[in-house]
C-alpha cells in the first residue's frame, strides 16, 4: 500500500461548543497557523455556526463541514437538517455516525448508511465514523465490529462514489478520555477499515480512500499516530477548540 497516493485530512468536531462569535474569532486565530498546510484541513462545527464559519473561511484552506445531516430531502422532521440544506450553504463536508450520535441519539448502522446516501446524494463529502466500545475489544471482537460498521453503512455506495468518503476510526474508549489507542493499534483497525473497503471495492480504491483515526488525539501524539503507514490524518475534538494545538496536528500531517 503506498501512503503517496493520499492526502492526509486533519479534521476538526467542535461537537457542541463555540457561539458564532466564538467561532469567528477562533477561525481568525487558525488562518495564519494553518495556511501552509500540506494536508486537508476541515472544521467540522455547530449547525448554528456554519455560516460564520463559511464567512470567515472564505478564500482561506480551511474547509468546513457539519456534524450530522438527516437522510430525507425534507419532511416531517421537526429539528433536523438536511443535506441539501447544508450544500445549499457551502458547507462540503459531513460527519455521519459519529459514535455520540450512535451513543445518545439511537444511531444505528442501517440510519448511518441512509445518511451517508443522502449526504454523498447531496454532493458533500462524508466523514464515516466507525470503532468499537472498550467491552468490544476487550471481547476480541475490534476486526470484525468494524469491518461490519464499515460494510453496512457503505451500502449502496459506488466505487466512484468512494472518492468523497473518508472513514475516521474511532474507538469509542479513546473519544475525549484522554486515552489514546497507541500508534500500533491505531494502524492495526485502520488497516482492517482498507482491507474491507479493498473487498468491496477493489485495491485501488482501498489504496486511495483516507483513514483517520481519531481519539483524544492532541499535538504531543498526533506525530506519531499520524507516521502510521495506514493513519491518514486525523478527526479531532478537544484539541481542534485551541488553535495552537489544532495547529501543531495539520503540522504533523504536513510531513
Ligand atoms: C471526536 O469527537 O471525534 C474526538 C476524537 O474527540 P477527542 O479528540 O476529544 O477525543
């Protein structure tokens, strides 16, 4: 598998944090220290904030995203976004399954896989989250879990259209504990993710589709994660809300 293939893509989930001021501001201290990013930078934030976000990321590398998107076009949804809403807007990315979304909101692979339809439908890229619980992998189960997630929410989902999916792995355990999954484990679910999408789609596609690990990755261990022959960059929530530590991770996968 060679990594030259891919550009790495450190984005950011705000989840819920930041007014749109906050935003704004936080924005400008992230422009100038991630301009010379030689990697896919995105901010993934608050439905609220998307276009002060837009707004201030305007001619700048900064590429934003939302945190969820509803798998109809319209309906009798009260208090749910559309994906067409969201291009509508600008918005080019969309986090779909992220393991709080599954936790609290009653996500399941089959809802994962209608959202991702509807948002690559609606022309944004996808960032599919997917990983295990810490009962999981103490089950030995982390492969097979994950090859599963990956398989179902990908239902539906053309060769061609794999181009705009990115599969972030994040184990559930490691999500905003500080605990991170170490390098070799992080590579290990990364590779079985490529290896699954390499049996559904073929190696080509499995050697160019990007994926992320995420969990409390930070700016002391992102260097490490992030040489990992199968980590392609990484999706980040604390560490994305301080723009000197977000930074230092685009650095990292600068290199
Ligand atoms: C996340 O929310 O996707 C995440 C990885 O959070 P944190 O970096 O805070 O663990």
């Amino acid at each position: 598998m060679n990594k030259a293939v891919r550009k790495a893509i450190i984005a950011g989930n705000w989840k819920m944090n930041q007014t749109q001021a906050q935003t704004k501001a936080l924005i400008e201290e992230m422009k100038p220290l991630v301009k010379d990013a030689d990697c896919g930078v995105v901010l993934c934030v608050p439905y609220t904030d998307l276009a002060a976000a837009i707004e201030a990321t305007k001619g700048s590398n900064i590429k934003i995203g939302a945190e969820n998107c509803h798998w109809a076009n319209s309906g009798a949804f009260t208090g749910e976004i559309s994906a067409q809403m969201l291009t509508e807007m600008g918005v080019e990315y969309v986090i779909i399954g992220h393991s709080e979304r599954r936790q609290y909101f009653g996500e399941t692979d089959v809802t994962v896989n209608q959202r991702v339809r509807a948002a690559l439908d609606a022309g944004l890229t996808v960032i599919l989250c997917v990983g295990e619980t810490l009962e999981q992998r103490e089950q030995g189960i982390t492969s097979e879990l994950v090859a599963m997630q990956t398989k179902i929410a990908l239902g539906g989902v053309s060769a061609q259209e794999m181009e705009k999916v990115i599969i972030a792995y994040e184990p559930v355990w490691a999500i905003g504990t500080g605990k991170t999954a170490t390098a070799e484990q992080a590579n290990e679910v990364n590779h079985t993710i490529r290896e699954t999408i390499g049996a559904l789609y073929g190696e080509s596609v499995a050697e160019k589709t990007v994926v992320q690990y995420g969990g409390s990755m930070n700016a002391g261990n992102a260097e490490e994660l992030l040489a990992q022959p199968d980590v392609d960059g990484g999706l980040i929530g604390g560490a994305s809300l301080k723009a000197k530590d977000f930074s230092v991770i685009v650095a990292a996968a600068s290199k």
